[in-house]
C-alpha cells in the first residue's frame, strides 16, 4: 500500500526563502507568516496522510457504482468528505462572506497539492465545486450568490462543470443543448453531457451543476454558448431545497483511472436554468471556470508525480538487487539497495528535480493570481494567462512520464495493481486531456497568448529572466556555471523558437503550430530553470548564513544542478524541431497517413 | 471497438525492397519470393484482423479467473488457439524435424507482429511457448527434444520460464527455489515463482514449465543455478500424459494490462524436474530464451504502438473539431476532421514514423539472427547480440509513448475504456519491464555489450554506417541533405558519448552507467535513422525505376524526412546529458532523496 508525506518543508522554503511571500506586498500576505502557513501545511497534511491516502486505493478498486440512478462513492469517502469539510479546507481561499477562509490562493494551491497527491478522485469532487463556486462569484448577481456560494463554499453543495457532449469537446460552438427561455426569466434546458466529474454522488445534499447550452434564436456556433446554473434541486428563496430538477444521470463511465470520482453522463430534460453572466458570454464566464481548473490540473501532475516519487524512493531504499558497479555498499545484506545504482537514481533525480521545480512555478502562478486579484496587477494577470496553459500542459505532460519512471522503479511489481504504482500513472493520465487537451494547451499558448496584448506578456517574461541573470550573476563562479548560464542559454533557444513563429508563422501559421507542443515544453522548461535558478539562490543564501538545516540545502542545490545540466538543455531539442517547420508535419493527404 | 489492418504492404517493401532478403544469401531467404511472403502475410494478417483482434477487448474486459486450481481464460481465447495451432502458426520458424515450417526468423517475426499488434496477451501463450522450445531446442538432449518439441512447436503443450520470485527478479543470484537431485537422475523442485505470463490456463492439455533453480550443495549466488524442464503433467516414455506434477498455480495477478494473459504465482513442491543443459549453467540456457524474447519484447512495443496508431488516424480523420487554421478544409460539415489541425499531425507522424523505422529495425535485426544461425556468421551473431537491448529497450520505451500519444489524440474518449485506446497503453506498459526491465537492458548494453569482443561490434556498427553514407551521398543533394547528413550527426554523437564512457568510465564506472539509459535511446535513434536512410534509398530507387505506387513511396519519403528532421536529433540532447557525467546523478546520500 503506497504511504504519502506532505512536502511541508520543501513547500515552506518556496512560500517563504524563495517567493518571500510575506515581503511581497500582495495583500493577505503579511498574514502569511512561517508558523501560520506551517500550522496550516501541517494540519492539510495529516488530513491527506492519514484521511485521504488510506482510501486512494479503497476508490480505484471499488470505483462509484450507480444503481437506480444513485451513484454511491467507494467506502469510506463520505465520511472523509464530512472531515474535509468540518476542517473548512473546501472554503480556505473563499471570501468570509461566504464562509471562507479568505486566503490567498498561494495557500489554496499548497493545500490542494496535498490532498491531490493523496487522492485525486476525491480531491476532484472538492475541486470542482471550488471551480464552480469561482465563476458564480465572478459572474454571479449578488442574489445568485447569496442563494448558492455559502453551501458550495462549505461543500454542503458541490459544483460541476458541464462542457463537453458526445459530439464535441475542444469545438464547443458544435453544441446541441438548447436552452428556452421561461417567462419567470428562467430557461429550460435540454440536452446530453458527457464526461461529467462529479455529475451525481452521495456526499452532497444537493449538486450545482454549470451547464453551457444554447439560448434558442441566439447567434450560430461558439458565439451563442451561455453558461447556465442548474442545481439538482431547485433551491426555494428561504434556502430550503426544493423539487428535484429534470437533471440525471444516465451512466458512469468507464474509465482508465481516477475510478472514486464518478464520471457521469448527465442528460438534461427542461431542467430549469439560471442564467449566469451574460446571454450568449459563456465562454467567458466558463473561461474563470476553466482558467482555475487549468492550474489546479497542473497541480495535480505534479502531485501524483511526487506521491509515486515518494513510494519509488521507498521501494529504492528497500529492494535488494545487485550490488553497486563501485564495491558493495549493503555487505551485511545479500545485495545491495536498488538506490545504489546509477540508472535507478537517474530515474529518482528526473522526479525530483522535477516535482520540486514544478511545485515552485505553480506557487508563483499562485503569487501572480493573487496579485492580479487582490491588488488588480494588470502585468501579473498577463504573465499568468501566458503561464496558464505551460502550467497545465508541461506539468501534466511531465506529471505523467514521472509516474511512469516512478512504476518502473519497481519493475514487475510496479505492474500488478498490489502495489499501487499503476493507480498513479493511471491516474495521472486524466490530467493531459481534461480541462482542455494539452494540444489545445499548445494551442492556444502559440496561436493565442503569445500575441496578447502585443506580446507584452511574453516580452515581460524574458525582461524578468535576463534581469534575474543579472542582477544574480558575477557573485559565484559555480554558481553562474550550474544556474545562470544554462538559464540563459535555455531562455535564448526559447526567443529563438518566438522569432521563428514570428518570421515564418506570418507566412503560413502552420509552421507556428506544428511547433506549438515543442514550444510549450520548452516554456515549460524555460520556468523550471529559472525555478530552480531561484531556489538555488536561496539555498546558497541560507547557507551563507549559517542555517541548520545544511543537508536540505545542499540537497536543493544537487538537485538542481542536475536540473540544469539534464533536463533543461531539452530546449535545444525542441528549437530544432520547431525550426525544421510545417512541411514535412503537413505534407502527407489524409489518405497517407 | 479498435480495428487493426496487418502492415502487409509495409512489411513486403522492407523484407523485398530494402533488406532484398532473397538476394542476401541466406540460407532459406532465397524461398523468400514475394508472392510467397506475401501469401503468407496475407492468411496471418486475416487470422490478426478476423479471429485475434476481436478478442483483445473481451480479454481485457473479462480477464482470466482462477477457481479450485483451474485457470480459465476469457471467451473465444480456446477456440481461437485451436484456430492457430490448426494454421500451423505457432511452428512457423520451428525445424521441420519436429512439425515446424523451418522459415526463417524473419518471417516468425513479421507474422508475430501481426498476431502481437492485435492481442498480445493471447500471443503470449504462443510466445512463451516458442521461447521455451527454442531453450530445448537449443539445450535439450535428443531424447527431450523428441519428448517435448513436437508438442510444443504445435503448441499442443505450451511452455513457460520461470525466473522470478517474490525478493528477486533483475539478481538471480538471490533465487531460493532448490532442486534436490534424485536417484534416477530427476530432481525434486521447490520453491515460489512469481510473474509466470501463462503459467496456468485451459488451452493446453500439458504445461512445460522451465523453471530456474538452485542444485543443493551446488555454487553460492548466479553460479548455482541451474535451468529444469517442470512438465505441469509427467510425460512417459510412450508420449501420453502420466500423472500431475508437483506444480500448481497460487493465483492470478491483478495487473495493470494484458488481462487476457495469465500471470501467475506458481508453487513447486517437490516437483519432479529434468535438468535442461549443464548443472549450473542455467543462465546460459535461459538467455537462449531471453534473447529470443526480447527481440519479441521490442516486437510488442512497434506492435502496441502500430495497432494504436491505426486506429488514432481513423478517429482523427472522423472526428470534426474545429477549422483549419489556413482556411476550411470540409465547407460542408459543421466543422473540419481533427487531422487538419498541426498538432494532431506532429502526433501522428511521430507514431507514423517511429512504427515504419522500427519495424524496419526489427526485421533488420531478425536477418542477423537468421544469419547468425542458418550461416554461424559470427559477426552477425556479435551485432544482433549488441543490438539486443537496443531494440528491447528503445522499441518499448518508444513505442509505449506512441500508444500515450495514440491515446491522446482521442482526447477524453481515449480515457475512458470504451474505446479501447486506455488497453494499448495498459498492454504496452508490461513491455518496458519483462524479460529484463528496461534500466537493465541499458546497463547490459553499456556494461557488457558495448565492449563484448573487445568493442569489435560496435565499430562494426559505425562502420557499417559510414559506409552506407559514403556509398549513397553525392548522388542527389536533397538525399544527402534530409538523410545522409542527419545519420551522419547523430552517429557522430552516438561516437562521442561512447568516448565519453571509454574516458571516463575507466576512472568510475558511474560515469558511464549514469548515462546508459541516454546511450540506448541515442543507439536506437541512429539505428532508426539508418533505416530511414535505407529505406527512402529504396523509395528512390522504385521513384526512379517508375514504380505503380507513386503515393507509397512518396509518404515514405516525407515520413522519412519528418524522422530525421524531428526525431533523430534527440541524440544531441542525449549526448548533453550523458557527457554531464555522474557527478549530480551519485552526489545525494540516499537519506536525502
């Protein structure tokens, strides 16, 4: 059975030595003090240890079951479901009007990791509804908020978003669920969802579904979407529940991983809905939906990725086999431990050089959402929609291969279900295709977020690295050799690849886009090297100022030398590729292929 | 439901085209005719479509079950093996002499590919089988080859190898299970199998387990061990079936995939055993098998990753999703196919262009094997040796991310199971760990056989390639440009790295060994390219000579193009990481992962 140790102290050293949140004058931070967020890291952790990582395996092997249209979660996740919630981790980062806790995200972010790395189904049904609570906040009446946002911010009620329908899923304006208007200013609506998280369970009274459909007589395609709010039961004006909506679920899917959240197919009949935002802009208010869910599905590739790195180091610490290729290093034992040989720890180091860089670049995603909320930075709302879709894409993408080097750690045992490694990779799998593919990701980071604004944001992101390099280099010779140079030379192949899209992306976009995966891993890589950059400057300050905690320090600092000189010169690859064009990506007929 | 097409066409032009198998000279290849390879491709590729592939779904879906003893295997799976045993696949490449075709490898491993890409876990059973009679053919006396072969060539009796137990798998040494010598010359095996793939089922009225254990009295550690052949029933003299042996099934593993095959724990207690080959000398005869088995391992990782890609460029060509970015390629339906879009092609063409190298790679490699055995070529035997790993290794690795990316392209259809894709990625995952995992089939390259025979198979590899460069450039200046020099690159790097480990590697063996899993993806990239080069010279060639089949050739080219454009370049990023040494790979003590 797979155990799971909260990163307490690694996610304290990112909050405090390396983004020094209480200097950062993002507002909510002076109140982020070490032992404050220590206090609160600790507490989340012991929920996921204890509460939510007993039952990750117990909900991939029994999975939801529906039966007469009751979908019953495995054994054991109400009553985890009823902790979370008396803990009041769902509303942490929600404002106190409503129940919450009035966080910044940062912590939103912290805590979430944990309980994702403990168990992702469950943690999802929370998720979602922090999801949906968000873009009623944002787009909500005042009303519409008063009536739903303290039981979802409490999770009495929890949220779903509904986008895709058999049909289509990237292409939304293809959708066929219909909303007519209601005289009393309602809608009814009509139509199949699939792929639904969450759709129907039994660990809420009621379910606030967000439901995208089409008003009727509205404008074709994706210009005629609205957003919809259709709760499971209608809610009377006194708080009560009251009749059961025309919303069910028709069946639970299938599927690959993720087995204790229910994956419903939800069919919508004249089900009463409530118009959310505007008529016809519910791209947009799904969009503050998805903006959010995008970085916490980020979150969770990082996650899973350091719950198998954990359990992959204790399996390496463990096994006998062989004996080490530079004399015996167990000689009491029959072999020595797996963590002795070099391709093994190869495999260790690739996890944990990259689930410490990745949980650094998703707390500074988290500094930004914070600062574009709270103080309304305008530049730290661009750099984090640029961000966004690198956070999503390369932290799944990866999230997913360090699963998989953590399974095979374990060799024949990482197969069979028994041990649990499979569950992770399993698992992780989801996170590179909802909330929008990766390739859409890719997509939409070339095709869309480069040229925001003029292509300020991005131009803002290699202002920041190339001020960073300077104002960091020239102190330390070692230092300049392992973090600053590779950062630079990284960075370069990085505005090399942007300069080909802008020279040859004119032409013909294709040669933008045919790179645009390439060019999102590269990013990806880009961010974790200033990471680690980051993190090592703080080490070697802590260092330099006699810490105690030496051992950790120079933990950090191996690591991410190995960071740098491994993982980080992939950006040479990914230029060549991208620089190599469209034509042989696009020249073959359909038939071709 | 997936659909898989047997690579006929593709499969005649590197056996006739590129490899020119009937003029090589080796005995055998001149019956290779192409109406005859055809005709025979032609029957296995209808047995894989019409009989196997259909069964892939129901064995994943209802797996195998253990009840009071008996294994039962899913539904179809007895009739269908009664189909092929009939055809005489099983014997294809098996000595006449005891009921086998006596086809060269080359043609066992092309029609394995098509049997393996439409269901893998039924090719097991006939799999193992072949592996196991290849062991006595190899090791056996002419009594057990009479007693044994002809039964298991027909796969009236299918064969297993049992070599891992519960504390040991990678260092045998450590192996438990004791074989007690006899009076009469048998020995009494005891002891706990594990991971045994078919080790009990309902297709087969005997068993022949070969079972590794250690002689009592006999050496300490790998030198002790000795190879046995366990028949499940105890076979007399006359050939019928005598009584049950003292081996039986523990239980069914829960795996992550190829449900279909049965896993087993297997239990001897004072089972009777026949030793097989020299006492103590059992890893000998079992690298008889293994050798033949990862060859057939890497076989399944281009199988998984052909049958996935397949059905990837049927749902990309259906599914409408979006526009074409330079404009509406389908202005009658509702949107264009997703094969339009850049991203989805960069995809395809990575698996399409991985599939067709390695495939080429494969048979390559079975003409050596052919050769090495049909005409003792020890040079051939050397290389084939040496590329082992290689192709076990690379082919798995890569051919397991071609069934992610296969995956992918479904978007959240390809995660639920529905559709089928999740099994390809779930079968092909196995592929990475048995028959030696793949860190272990890096290590084996770089520490054993880069310097087998005083490193004289690898000049023979470099040389081989040079002298194909030198002997195709200078013809035609795009050849050169796309093919010639992109090898030429990328077998220089591969050169440099394994200088690196010859510098390097004398003063610490870490240095060359943190870098074996880079060195076995860059040897599998340059081999791959070599193959490309090859076979766009043979394109040329048809081009040139005015072939029928201008679309053919001309999608080989590009798709040749896209691979030494976008794929063969990994070997500089390989070289990077390799010649980063040891030093942040080694430096952590274990405490501190």
């Amino acid at each position: 059975m797979p155990r799971y140790t909260a990163p307490t102290k690694d996610l304290q050293f990112i909050i405090h030595d390396v983004l020094k949140a209480t200097e950062s004058g993002i507002p909510g931070y002076d109140e982020l003090e070490a032992d404050f967020t220590g206090a609160v890291l600790e507490e989340a952790g012991k929920i996921a240890s204890d509460v939510l990582q007993p039952l990750n395996t117990i909900g991939d092997t029994e999975g939801c079951t529906l039966e007469n249209g009751v979908v019953r979660t495995p054994t054991g996740f109400k009553a985890a479901f009823e902790q979370v919630k008396e803990g009041g981790w769902p509303g942490l980062d929600m404002p106190e009007q409503y129940g919450g806790q009035n966080m910044p995200a940062i912590m939103g972010t912290a805590v979430g990791e944990l309980f994702s790395a403990s168990n992702q189904a469950f943690t999802m049904y929370q998720g979602l509804t922090h999801g949906a609570a968000s873009a009623i906040l944002a787009h909500g009446t005042d009303a519409q908020k008063d009536k739903y946002l303290p039981n979802m911010v409490s999770c009495e009620w929890t949220g779903t978003m509904n986008l895709t329908e058999p049909h289509c899923g990237t292409d939304l304006g293809l959708m066929r669920t219909k909303a007519a208007p209601q005289e009393d200013g309602s809608y009814k609506i009509t139509g199949q969802k699939i792929f639904i998280s969450s759709g129907e369970h039994d660990m809420a009274e009621n379910i606030i579904h967000l439901v995208l459909a089409k008003i009727e007589g509205g404008p074709e395609g994706i210009k005629g979407v609205s957003l919809f709010i259709v709760p499971k039961f209608n809610v009377n004006d006194d708080g009560s529940l009251g009749a059961r909506n025309g919303v069910a679920v028709g069946s639970i899917e299938e599927k690959m991983g993720i087995h204790g959240n229910s994956t419903c197919v939800m069919n919508y009949d004249e089900a009463t809905g409530y118009l959310l935002g505007d008529e016809h802009k519910g791209m947009r208010a799904m969009f503050t939906m998805m903006n959010e869910a995008r970085l916490g599905v980020g979150m969770q590739g990082l996650a899973q990725a350091d719950a198998a790195y954990q359990n992959a180091v204790d399996y390496a610490k463990d096994r006998l086999q062989g004996r080490a290729v530079t004399g015996t290093e167990n000689p009491e034992g029959p072999a020595d431990p797996l963590i002795v040989h070099p391709d093994i720890r190869r495999s260790l180091m690739d996890q944990k050089s990259f689930t410490e860089g990745a949980r650094a670049f998703l707390l500074w995603g988290a500094t930004m959402i914070d600062d574009a909320h709270r103080s309304g930075n305008k530049d730290a709302d661009g750099l984090v929609s640029l961000l966004t879709p690198v956070i999503k894409g390369f932290l799944t993408d990866q999230g997913y291969d360090m699963t998989v080097k953590a399974q095979q750690v374990y060799g024949g045992h990482g197969y069979i279900e028994e041990w649990g490694m499979s569950q992770y990779t399993r698992d992780a799998r989801i996170a590179m295709i909802y909330e929008g593919a990766n390739g859409v990701q890719a997509l939409d980071l070339v095709g869309r977020k480069l040229a925001q604004d003029g292509g300020k944001h991005v131009m803002a992101f290699f202002d920041l690295v190339k001020t960073f390099c300077k104002d960091n280099s020239g102190q330390d010779e070692a230092y300049d050799a392992d973090f600053i140079e590779p950062l630079k030379a990284a960075s370069k192949d990085l505005q090399a690849a942007g300069m080909y899209f802008m020279q040859n992306g004119m032409k013909n976009p294709n040669h933008a886009l045919a790179g645009s995966n390439d060019f999102m891993h590269m990013f990806g890589h880009v961010c974790l090297g200033l990471m680690w950059a980051r993190m090592a400057k703080a080490s070697r300050e802590a260092l330099a100022s006699g810490t105690s905690d030496v051992a950790f320090h120079e933990t950090k600092l191996t690591t991410g030398r190995y960071y740098m000189a491994r993982q980080l010169p992939a950006t040479a690859l990914h230029l060549t590729r991208i620089q190599s064009g469209a034509d042989t990506v696009m020249a073959l007929d359909a038939a071709n292929f």
